[in-house]
C-alpha cells in the first residue's frame, strides 16, 4: 500500500522528464551529419526502419520538406503539416536534428494551374509548364506572396518546434525569368538606380549603335551581345531579384521562430556559378551552404577531368563559400558516391567519399550530408547515388558513411568552435568576373584558371587562403590579392588605398581597373582609379598567342596568355620584373611595379606567368607580408592539409587523395583524435584516401 504514492512520484518525474526532454530545444551538433530525406515519397510505416539505419550510421541530422509543396499544401488553403511533425517526431526519436526546407523551389500543380503568371519564361519568350522543378518566376508577386503563405504557416507550425534547427530557404537558386512582371521590376530597378534616362543614357553611352533610350520599357532584358552597361546591371538586378525573393521568406520566418532556428539555403552551381552574386545571397542569412558535386567541369573525364576529386578545386571552393560570410559554412549536399547528372556517372573509389567529407571539414564545414538517403522509386532522378537503395537495404557506400559518422562523433567536440584562419586574401570580385565574361578579348584567358593559380601558389606557402569579395573585411588580411579585378569605381579604389595605408600588402594582376561601375572603360586606363596609388598606369595589354620572358627582381619565367606593358608615373614606382626578347612591343619594357604607400605597399602585376614563377612569387609576397606560416605541415603532392583553429586549440585535417599510402611527420607531438583513447604522435600514415584528424594545444 505504502508504495503507491512512490510509484505516482516516479511516473511523474519520468513524464515530466520526458516532456521536457521532448520539448527542450535540441542544439546543433557540433559536426552536423546528414541527409536529405523525404518521408512523403514513402510509406510512414517505413519511416522508422530508414530513420534507424541513419542512427546506425551516425548521421544526425534529416533535412526534409524542401520538395514537398503538394503533400504541405495538397490543394490552395489546404494544409497537412501533420505528416511533417511526425516525420521530425520520429527523426528526434533516433536522435536526429531536422532541417526543414522551405518548398517553394516546386509550386505544385493546382498552383501553375490556377496562377499560370507564376510560371518562369525563358529568354526565348516561352513559359515553362509543369512537370519538373525551378518553373518558378523569382519576379512573380503572386508567386512571393503564395510563398510567404506557406512559409509562415510553416513558420508558425514548426518556430518553436524543439527538434527543428534550421530552416533551408528553396533549393539552389538557379534560373532568372524573363517574364512580362520581371521585365517591368528590371525597368523600375534601373529608374530607381539611375533616376533619369538621362543619367542612364550617359552612362551606358548607347548612343553607341543609337541605342539611346527614350522610354524605361525600351529597356531591353537579355543576356545576349549587348551594352555592358546593360548586361552588368542586369546581373546586378538578377542578385537583387534572388535576394528579395530570399528575404520574403526570411522576414516570413523571423516572425515566428526561435531565435536558435538558423537560416541557411543552399547554392548549387558547383560553387563557382556566377548567375548571381552568391556573397550578397550570403549576407543575409545565418549560416550559407553549398552543394559539393562532382558531375561536370573539372570532374569530367569525358572532358579533361579526372573523374575523381580534385583537391585543389574543391578546397578553393570551399574557401569561396567560406569568404561569402567569413565564417564557417555547411556542405548540405554532397554524393553519396557518385551522381546521375554528369556525362559519365562513375563512382568515387571507395574511401574517397569519407575523404572528401572530412576535406570539406578541413575547410571550414560543420556540416556534411548527403543527396540523398534513399533511392527514389520513380522521379526524375533514379538513378542517383543513394546510401541505401529503393528496397531501404544499404548500399556499398553506405559503411563507409557510416566510417565517416563514427569518425564524426569522435572529432565532433575537439572541432566545435575551431575555423580555418588565414591571414591571405584572393579577390573574387563578381561585378568583374562578369565584365570579363561578357567580353574575354582571349578564350585563353581563364579568369577562373587564372584565380586558381594565384590560390594554388599561395596555399602552397601558407597552408591557408580565403577567397572573398572586395566588400569584405580585408583589414584581416596581411597579403590580398587581386587577379582579375576588372571593375574598379573610386569608391573601392579609396578602400583598397586605406587598406594599404594602413600597413596591407597588395598586388593587383592583370586586367585591373579597366571598367567604372558601368562597365564603361576608365578614361584614364588601368589601373583606373588606383593609378595614383600604384604610380604606374598600363599602356596597352595584349592577348598573347606566344609566350614572352619576363624576368628581375621578382625572379624569371614567361608570361604567357595575357601581358601588361606598364608605364611607370611616379618615380617611387619600383619596376620589379621587365619583359623580355619575343614581342617587338613588350621587350625591355617594365611588366609589374610595386610601391610603399603608407605602411603597406600596392603593386601592380600585368601579366599571366608560368607556374614555377608564381609559386616563386607567392613565397615572396608571403615573406613581404610577414604572413603566419609556422602552422604548415609539409606533406607528400597529394596529401591535403587544413588547419582549424580555436581559442585553445589548432586541429588539422590531413586527407590522402595520392595514390599510395602516406607518411607525414608533424612538427611535435599532436592527439591523434581519430584513434581510439585519442593517442599522442608525431607522425600519421595514412593508406590512399586515409583520413587524420590532430589536435594541440595552441603553438602560437
Ligand atoms: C542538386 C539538388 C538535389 C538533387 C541533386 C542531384 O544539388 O539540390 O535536389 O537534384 O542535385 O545531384
């Protein structure tokens, strides 16, 4: 008898440690490790045997919903979340955070039915139909407003949602419209820029080809061979356009949700794409990611790919998703082994794909998962890679995703908190990338290949770079520079010079400061508006079909592609490297400069060289700038180092990408945190695509 009331104490205090466990907000684990899942492709009675095979895996995360506008809103004003909230309920219930995606990058059909204006229209004239994803217009208003109508709803339902810890505006943003509606927002966005035909018709110069427009609506929206002051702006616009549709949403969610609920969304376009400027997507979000493919470009064997990750190019993409915000990102899509979308679809080796997850680690991801969980029984992507296949049983991949989740949740807490650190800056500057895509004057000049070089040389020498746009913070930064940065207004010019006043180092590379704002030619010539600061402005540039010597103080090689003849103006200017014999127009003349300009100094590099000289450079820039090197590891070609730094702590990433297995001594002893009981070392060897995780306490 006397026990009754014990046994109500107990019930209650399970219940109420349940409830609150139930509802305690759930954090975001420290390596975020997941999937996408889509739990409406599926009976829910097969819900939990998948969701226990994530747990089995490791994976603790589900990102879910970001397709799944027809079964949230199956006909207009009728809403079923209740699926959903079973659906995160049941994640939580095998420990798994969800990140839940906003549907809107597919209108169901009832919707393109009843509101047909919703509905992209190519640059052709046609409007898409139903029957895929991305037929959306980001300029339709109905569309904005049908979005904002779920998403608040969503936002309402799932806000405070304990399990719920990001949300993930649409899926890669992809295709503008050219649409009625968004022709007239392109007309109204230059009147409100430009205030006056008048000023519009000054800057563009249309009189060129009597393009003089009398009318806004003249305006013409396309991306053919056109004014570049049009085609820039209309870039300009498209990034203006996304980042609106994007904030409808946004501002829809912040009415509703916790504050511990993160924005993110993730861009595709394997990083690179320039549809759009990606750092202006960034700045308004919590977090950003990316979608780390491998499908086409680089990857590409059939082309002159490698069918296998490219170290190099992946770390330099992570380093631009890394600089959009300068802070750590998440890698929300990556292959589950191979894709469906490339020309050849093959495989990665087995282990690459654990390698390429913690290579992404190393630079600067605190979130990894996987496109997709499962294989989709029908749909336009079948055949995609999966980590268990249509029957729910794993496939090969997925032990070692599973390798990779252990490893995770071992390196999770020793990473929590660290970031990559670099004291070096590439620009990447969109509003130049794309003056010089509308206009390359040589197909040999690569300005991506271009920007690689300098990165590739660089990290060489200090085990770190970032890739940033020149809006953001370079005051961080010992050594910036600059290839490519065709697009140079007075106001960049000004902080440029204050950052090298201020004891910076820069050097600018070829084709810099030819183009204003407007992508109108600077009157003055290159360097434009940096002239005064660099002292030397450029004669004429020159698309090279033959490579010519260069050669002084900065060392010797050839330019090759692309040259700059200098013409020194300020006698400070110090010529450090002359063309040699080969070009009549070249020879004997100066090819870079560089001066002391405050504390700092600013140079200027007008041609593309050879490898072995910009590596050459770089170690040079680098011992100018007194950059921090002591954290390199030097490792056999093949073996990729990154280092994340905490407040008490340094952990290297060292990824073995060679084709043989590796040894790489450490300078001092370091805690092995992969290893069982975390042992000490001072040397790894790591078999082919072997991973090592290492970790001290701070040498600096
Ligand atoms: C993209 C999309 C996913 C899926 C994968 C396939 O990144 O976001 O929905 O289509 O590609 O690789």
């Amino acid at each position: 008898m006397s026990y009754l009331p014990h046994c109500f104490v107990f019930v209650f205090i399970f219940l109420t440690a349940r409830a609150s466990a139930e509802t305690t907000p759930q954090s975001i684990p420290p390596l975020m490790y997941g999937s996408a899942w889509y739990p409406e492709q599926w009976p829910e009675a097969e819900w939990d045997a998948d969701l226990v095979r994530m747990q089995a895996a490791g994976l603790n995360m589900v990102r879910i919903g970001e397709f799944a506008w027809s079964s949230l809103e199956p006909a207009e004003g009728r809403y079923d979340f209740d699926w959903m909230e079973r659906a995160v309920a049941a994640a939580a219930k095998r420990g798994m955070v969800t990140i839940i995606g906003t549907p809107t990058d597919t209108p169901p059909a009832w919707m393109t039915t009843k509101y047909p204006e919703i509905l992209r229209v190519d640059e052709t004239g046609a409007r898409l139909q139903h029957g895929s994803r991305r037929h959306f217009s980001i300029g339709s208003e109905k569309y904005r407003q049908l979005c904002r109508a779920i998403v608040e709803r969503l936002a309402v339902r799932f806000g405070k949602n304990p399990h719920v810890v990001a949300w993930q505006i649409g899926n890669e943003y992809t295709e503008d419209s050219f649409d009625p509606e968004s022709r007239g927002r392109f007309h109204r966005w230059l009147e409100k820029k430009y205030g006056t035909l008048e000023a519009l018709n000054q800057r563009w110069l249309p009189a060129y080809w009597s393009q003089t427009y009398t009318e806004w609506s003249q305006v013409p929206m396309t991306t053919g061979r056109a004014n570049p002051g049009l085609l820039l702006e209309h870039k300009r616009f498209v990034t203006d356009t996304w980042r609106d549709f994007q904030r409808n949403q946004i501002d829809a969610l912040r009415r509703h949700i916790e504050p511990r609920q993160l924005i993110t969304t993730n861009l595709g376009g394997l990083g690179w794409a320039s549809r759009f400027n990606r750092q202006h997507i960034a700045a308004d979000l919590d977090v950003i990611s990316w979608d780390e493919y491998l499908g086409s470009g680089w990857f590409d064997k059939t082309k002159n790919g490698t069918g296998h990750l490219d170290p190099l190019r992946s770390g330099a993409t992570h380093d631009l998703v890394r600089g959009w915000r300068q802070q750590n990102f998440w890698v929300m899509e990556m292959p589950p082994g191979f894709v469906d979308w490339g020309s050849v679809n093959n495989s990665l080796d087995r282990g690459e794909t654990r390698a390429m997850a913690w290579h992404a680690v190393g630079h600067g991801a605190d979130c990894i998962a996987f496109w997709q969980w499962r294989s989709a029984l029908n749909g336009q992507e079948q055949y995609h890679g999966a980590l268990v296949g249509p029957d729910g049983e794993p496939v090969p991949v997925y032990a070692e995703a599973a390798q990779a989740g252990a490893d995770f949740a071992k390196a999770g807490p020793v990473l929590a908190g660290t970031q990559p650190v670099s004291e070096v800056a590439v620009i990447h500057d969109y509003d130049s990338r794309w003056a010089i895509e509308f206009n390359p004057f040589s197909n040999r000049y690569d300005q991506m290949q271009i920007l690689m070089d300098y990165y590739r040389a660089l990290r060489g020498v200090t085990g770190a770079v970032d890739i940033v746009t020149p809006e953001m913070d370079l005051s961080r930064y010992k050594l910036v520079v600059a290839p490519s940065l065709n697009v140079v207004s007075p106001e960049l010019a000004t902080r440029l010079t204050d950052y090298v006043r201020a004891g910076g180092q820069l050097v600018l590379g070829p084709r810099t400061g030819m183009k204003d704002a407007s992508n109108a030619l600077n009157r003055e010539r290159q360097p434009g508006p940096l002239l005064p600061s660099v002292g030397a402005r450029v004669q004429q540039f020159y698309a090279l079909l033959e490579d010519v010597p260069v050669a002084g103080a900065w060392g010797a090689g050839k330019a090759t592609v692309w040259a700059e003849l200098l013409d020194r103006v300020a006698a400070d200017a110090e010529v450090t490297l002359r063309f040699g014999a080969g070009n009549d127009w070249l020879a004997g003349e100066p090819a870079a400069v560089r001066r002391s300009l405050g504390k700092g100094t600013i140079s200027y590099f007008g041609a593309v060289v050879d490898s072995a000289l910009m590596d050459e450079l770089a170690r040079r820039w680098v011992t100018e700038a007194r950059v921090f090197t002591a954290g390199v590891i030097s490792a056999p070609a093949g073996v990729k180092v990154s280092r994340r730094v905490g407040r008490d702590r340094e952990v290297y990433v060292i990824t073995n990408f060679s084709q043989a297995a590796q040894e790489i001594s450490l300078p001092g002893a370091m805690t092995d945190v992969l290893a069982d009981g975390h042992l000490e070392v001072a040397k790894v060897t790591l078999p082919r695509y072997g991973v090592a995780v290492l970790s001290r306490g701070m040498a600096r």
